[in-house]
C-alpha cells in the first residue's frame, strides 16, 4: 500500500494598505477694512493633513467661488458685484505662493512626505485695487475641488501622479467699511484798505467718501463761536474784529453753518471730490490795520 502526500507551499504577498487623508483649513478673515486708508490687508489662517498611514500628499487651494482675479488672483466678491483680490501664501514674507494641482497658474503646491498629521500657517494678503470699493461683507467660498489635498504611498514624479483625493470646505472674508475723510485749504480775503463794498473769495473742502455713503458737511461757528454764518469774526491780536461770512453758493445767498438748515449734504463714489466754500466779507465800518485771522472746525458726519 502507497500513501502519497502532497506538500503545497503559500505565500501571501501582501499589499501595502494606502493611506487615507483628509484635509481642513480654517477660515480666513482679514477683518474690518478702511479702503481709505488701507491698501493691502494680512491675515493668517491653518491648514491640516491627516493620514492613517505614512505616505505623500499635496495639498492645494484653488480660486473659489470668487473666481480668478488679475496676476492671476483670487477674489473676494461683494455688494453689486464689487470685488477684492487676494493670495494666499505658505510662507510669511508672502513670496512662495499656495498653489494648487489643478491650476497650475496659482503655482505648484507643496509635496509633502512621510507624515501622518501635517499643520502649518496659510498666509493671506488682500489688494484694495485701484478704485475704493463699496462697504459691504465680501466673501470667496472654497468648496470641492477648490481646497483638496491628493495624496497615495509614493509620488516619485511629483503631485501629478498622486490618484487619491479628499477635499473639505472654508471661507475667506473681509469687511469693508463706510469711511469719509475731509482737509480744507485756507480761505484768503487778501489785503485792503477801506471796507466800503463787499470782498469775496472762494476754497475748497476735500472729500472723499466709500462709493454710496452720504454725508452731511457743517462748519463751526469759530474761535468766537458765532450762531449765524453769516455773521461771523475774525479777530486781530489786539481783539478789534472783521465781519464775515461763509455760503454754499457762488451767490452767497446759503449760509453754511451747523444747523439743518444750513449743513452741505453730498454721497460718496469714491473719489476725492472737490467741495466749494464761499466767503464774504460784507461792507462794515473798517477796523484798525492788522492781520484777521478766524479758525473754523469742519465735520463731516457720516
């Protein structure tokens, strides 16, 4: 009797189990923001990684639901379809930019390797443009494949061969505000002798305001804190004083004071715009030879 014995042999090789990441970034607000005065804006906000497993990843942030800017950048978008521009960056001095796999114009992203949890910084800077925008809440979603990170075990020719992906979602915000900004420039009645008729002269209030903000404009009633404006004094050092007046109107005939009767009301576009003051020195019995001076306080109300 035979007895056969079969010997098999079994090797099981293994696959390498492929990570699985995710990824997250705060939301990025750059805060309350003063067009007038403000040209570009900075805020911070952080990226993460997290892998089960050691491997390669490359995360990426795309333009969002702002779209593409100029340079190219992406945008905020706000009320009536005013925007703002911005970058983001993965170093502090805002020179190596954030980029993203799929937009190759934002720049390349970065491939990171052999980490399971991954954080670091995300640098933002925001552009005012040229033009003051209008107030308002602007807002660039980023949803899908506008923050993502791709990753997989080995990336040897780069981001581009990764096939994995996950993405998440964040907002970037910036609030503009309503501002105006007012300077005059002196008004000069120049020199003369005798007051027997009237001395005109004319300068300008410089105004420049967030497009669509209204205004209201009053003048004080001076160092002698005169009621009527067109009654007011300038005053010599030895307290001897001239009589005048300040109008909204080439014919003087609207005093311009601090009632609401007598205030300037305007709205804003954005530009500086160039407000006329009227004066008048009216015919009065002429004091003493001196310099008159008179100081007025300008408020613009917004």
């Amino acid at each position: 009797m035979r007895f056969w014995l079969s010997l098999g042999a079994l090797l099981l090789i293994a696959t390498p189990a492929a990570a699985q990441c995710t990824m997250s970034v705060s939301n990025i607000d750059f805060g309350s923001i003063d067009p007038l005065r403000t040209t570009t804006a900075v805020a911070v906000g952080q990226v993460g990684v997290n892998c089960g497993l050691l491997g390669v990843f490359c995360p990426s942030i795309s333009y969002g639901s702002g779209g593409v800017g100029s340079s190219p950048r992406r945008r905020l978008l706000g009320p009536g379809g005013a925007f703002l521009e911005f970058d983001v960056f993965r170093d502090a001095g805002y020179s190596v930019p954030f980029g993203a796999r799929d937009t190759p114009a934002l720049g390349q992203p970065q491939l990171v390797a052999n980490l399971i949890n991954y954080s670091a910084p995300v640098y933002a800077r925001l552009y005012r443009g040229a033009t003051i925008p209008p107030p308002g809440l602007y807002v660039a979603s980023f949803t899908g494949n506008n923050a993502y990170v791709d990753y997989g075990l080995t990336a040897l020719l780069g981001c581009g061969t990764l096939t994995a992906r996950s993405t998440t979602s964040f907002n970037v915000s910036a609030r503009v505000e309503s501002q105006c900004s007012v300077t005059a420039a002196p008004l000069n009645f120049g020199t003369t002798g005798v007051i027997r008729t009237a001395i005109d002269a004319a300068t300008n209030l410089s105004v420049q305001c967030t497009p669509g903000t209204t205004y209201r404009i009053t003048l004080d009633g001076g160092r002698t804190a005169a009621t009527n404006p067109a009654q007011r004094r300038m005053q010599a050092p030895n307290g001897r004083q001239v009589v005048y007046g300040l109008y909204r109107n080439a014919a003087r005939t609207q005093p311009w004071g601090e009632t609401a009767a007598d205030l300037l009301t305007g709205s804003g576009d954005g530009t500086i715009q160039s407000v006329p003051i009227f004066g008048r020195v009216p015919p009065q019995v002429t004091p003493p030879p001196s310099v008159y001076t008179d100081t007025v306080l300008v408020t613009i109300t917004y």
